[in-house]
C-alpha cells in the first residue's frame, strides 16, 4: 500500500515535471514574428549606414535574408564589437549576424553556425610592377603596417624566400601611400580593404593582384548554445544562400568583384 | 572649421533624436511623480514600520545605476517573463520608477517641513485630514519641494540618454551613430549639447519663475 502511494507519488511528480511543454527559440522566432539580429554598423563594408541613416552591409543584408527565410521580419540590433556576445545573453537579440570569428574561446559560450564569410588577405600591387600572382612578390621591396598578422607573414616568407625588402610603417594608409607613390612594390591586406581603398581614388596606380594563400578568418552565425534547433537552420541556411548564388551575389554587391571566399577546409569534416 | 558633411536630413535626424528624448522625459516625469505624491504620502501617513517593505524597494530603485536596471528589466520582462515589449515600453517603465523612487523622498521631505503646530491648528478648526492635506500641506509643502523637483525632472532628463540600451534612439544615440558615420565628434557634440541645453532651460527658467512668484507673498 505504501509502496503504491509512493509509486503514485513520484509517477504524479514526474508527469508534473515533464509537463510544461518546451516551445525552442526558432519556434519564439517565427511565433513572435521578429527576428533580431545583433550586427556590428562601424565596420563597413559588413556593417554601416547610409545617407539617411540606415543601416546597410553585407551583414544587414544577410540578416534580411534570413528573416525573410523564417517569414518574419528582420530588428537590426546595433551592437558595437564587445557588445555582441553580451546582447545575446542578455536576450536583447535572437542571432549575431556580426562578422564574428568562430573562435574555441567563444564557442564556450555561444552556438556557432559554420562559417557564413571568411575574410582573405589580397596582394595589392603598384600598377607599374609586372606581377601576376602572389609568388611574383619574390625579390620585390614589401611592407605591411608592423607588427600585424599580415606583416608578419610578409616578413616570413621574405626571410623563406632569401631575396626582397621588407618596410614595416606605422599605419595601413602610410601603407598604401608608399605603395601609390612608389616606394613600395607590393603590400598585403585584407579584400575589403584592398578593394575600397582601389575604389576610393585616394591611391592612384594601386591594383589588386592575388589572393594571399594566408589562413581566412572564418566568420560564423551565433545563438544560444542550447538552441540546436536554430543552429541547424542556421547552418542549412548559410548552406543555401552560397547554393543559390545569393552569397556570390551579397559578395558583388558590398565587397566587389572576384570570387568569394571557399567556406570549406579541405580535409576536414563540417 | 565649417566644413562639414552634416546635412539638412542628418539635422532632422538629430532633431527626431530629441523629439524622442523629450517623449520618454515627459512620460517619465509625469508618470514619476504621479506615483512619487503616492508613495510619499504613504511613506509620511502609515511611519516607517508599515513603509518599510515600500521604502525598500524605493531605496533599491534610487541606489542600482539605471543602466543596470533598464538591461536587467528588459531581460527579465523579455526572456523570462516572455512579454513582447517594445524597448520604448521599457524604457518609460522604468524611467518612471526611478523617477517615483526619488520623488517619493521629495515629497516627503516636503511635507515633514510643513510645521506640526499649523496642521493640528487646521484640524482643531474642525478640517478633515483631506482639507489639510489640500489646503494646507499642499501649498506650503509644494514650495519647499519645487526646487528639488525641478532638479530631478533635468536630472531625468539627461539620464534618459541611457535608454539606448534598450533600442531607443534617442538624442544621444542618434550623435552617436551621426559621429560614426561622419567623424566630427566635436561640431557633433556641440549640436548635441545645444539641443539637451534648449530643452532644460526653459524647464530651468519656468522653476526659477514659480519660486520668485511664490516666494514674495
């Protein structure tokens, strides 16, 4: 009798417990009919704003379009760098759509999606050198801003190679400066940069060359850790956008021409 | 030195900014010191034992930095009370607390100055507690605490720049993202200073007037 009551009992606090069904964030997602995304606005051209003050980047856009893929509609959360992490767990945003590297560190604390952009290095070259890919910087005088990632690959492969100049200079526009003027035969930085400082005019006889074959920083999609439910869709959706050409085409649209980074590491799974 | 990349629209845009700075303010106020009278008065009418539970949590409101209580109210009343509030709801909500929690001591200190003697001279010509509170109390404890009052509804005012934590763009945050944009900090922190100024100085003045006009009869 006793054994039963007890038996009871617990069948009784189990259902209790098992009771209140688990509604996950996708489904308060496309329940609440808005999907805020944390995106970083100083950091053009992923994330920026217009003449009138509205955001705009590769970053925005790429938020719009999962909107749209949920059927909701898109809440750009401005987050500044250090603010990003911090607004999804304090739920002031559902997803980060921030240009963030996927880092072990981060992972610790956030879900990362794989990657959704990866930012790779280009040689910028004066137009007077003959130079066809990166190699050709065999020999050349070199320079990058001292003591950054790529001045420090610069300067290795100067060293690997046995021949060439290496300039370390204190800013990335003395860089280019140098590179405009003469002084220089060749740099390394990232495609955005490269391209909008091509773009902007401020360094006549300045052309893209190659891609550097340095490691890209990978850029992933975050939530909550827990929400395996939404990192699957994330995934399938940064999986989509490049099949259906819409990563190619956001690439064209804010960062120029050229082929878009590979999102894969060969010999390695996910 | 007038070379600059600000437009008409830019301006607009800061001018919105401001619009939104004086809504959140006027609700806040408003709504403030609505509940501050409440409060106050109950603080002053039921003695310190029964108001402690309240004066607790006014004490908890005018002690957290308000920043700190707009994060941590917009994460509780999103996350896990799951209520789909805008940051502007938010933003009023607890502006306004803060708000009560400091008026509430306004009006009590306002009260406490009104003498003793003059209260039991009005209950002894037969008024009730509600025509001493009106009559009385009211006037004379209206003039201690209109200086104060002023200070705190400026005070609000500019503490309302840190509701852009929850997502509204008000004075400030619309400088901000300006200066991001353009890069001219100071011409845009001037503008910015020149309109919180030709919002509180009228408030400023309007203060000043009242304690000239009351004080001399």
């Amino acid at each position: 009798m006793k054994q039963t009551t007890l038996g009871l009992g617990l069948l009784a606090a189990t259902a209790a417990m098992a009771a209140p069904s688990y509604a996950d964030k996708l489904d308060d997602i496309i329940a609440s009919g808005t999907l805020r995304c944390a995106v970083v606005l100083d950091f053009p051209p992923m994330g920026m704003r217009d003449d009138s003050n509205n955001p705009i980047g590769f970053d925005v856009d790429y938020c719009n379009d999962l909107a749209a893929a949920l059927g909701v509609t898109a809440e750009i959360v401005e987050t500044p760098f250090p603010e990003r992490i911090p607004a999804l767990m304090s739920g002031r945003v559902d997803v980060g759509v921030a240009s963030t590297s996927d880092t072990l560190e981060r992972a610790k604390t956030v879900g990362m999606s794989i990657p959704y952009y990866a930012f790779e290095n280009a040689v910028v070259a004066n137009e007077g050198v003959e130079m066809a890919t990166w190699e050709d910087m065999k020999g050349k005088t070199v320079g990058a801003t001292a003591g950054t990632y790529e001045a420090i690959w610069l300067e290795k492969q100067i060293t690997e190679w046995g021949e060439g100049t290496f300039r370390p200079y204190q800013t990335q526009a003395d860089v280019f400066l140098a590179l405009s003027q003469g002084q220089l035969d060749a740099t390394v930085s990232t495609v955005e940069v490269a391209n909008a400082n091509v773009a902007s005019g401020n360094f006549p006889g300045i052309k893209i060359v190659d891609k550097a074959p340095m490691v890209p920083d990978y850029v992933s999609l975050f939530t909550l850790r827990e929400e395996y439910g939404l990192i699957n869709y994330l995934n399938l959706f940064v999986n989509q956008q490049v099949r259906t050409g819409r990563y190619a085409e956001l690439y064209e649209k804010w960062i120029g021409e050229g082929e878009p980074a590979d999102l894969t590491i060969p010999g390695v799974y996910r | 030195m007038f070379d600059t990349a600000l437009t008409a629209a830019d301006f607009a845009f800061l001018a919105r900014g401001a619009g939104m700075t004086i809504v959140v303010t006027l609700i806040s106020v408003i709504a403030g010191t609505i509940l501050g009278i409440v409060f106050g008065v109950f603080r002053y009418q039921v003695g310190p034992i029964w108001a402690a539970p309240l004066t607790f949590v006014l004490d908890v409101f005018r002690s957290i930095p308000l920043l700190i209580q707009l994060v941590l109210a917009n994460a509780f009343l999103g996350t896990i009370l799951r209520l789909n509030m805008s940051g502007f709801t938010v933003a009023c909500i607890i502006l306004s607390l803060y708000t009560a929690a400091f008026c509430a001591e306004i009006v009590r200190g306002g009260i406490e100055a009104v003498p003793m003697t003059t209260r039991r001279a009005a209950r002894s010509l037969g008024m009730t507690w509600g025509q001493d509170m009106r009559s009385i109390v009211l006037p004379l404890a209206t003039r201690v605490a209109l200086p104060s009052w002023i200070g705190l509804a400026l005070g609000v005012m500019k503490d309302s720049a840190l509701v852009y934590i929850v997502q509204v763009t008000e004075l400030l945050k619309s400088t901000q993202i300006l200066i991001t944009r353009l890069q001219e900090p100071l011409l845009l922190l001037m503008i910015c200073g020149a309109f919180y100024f030709v919002i509180s100085f009228p408030l400023a003045r309007f203060g000043g007037y009242l304690e000239k006009r009351w004080s001399n009869d």
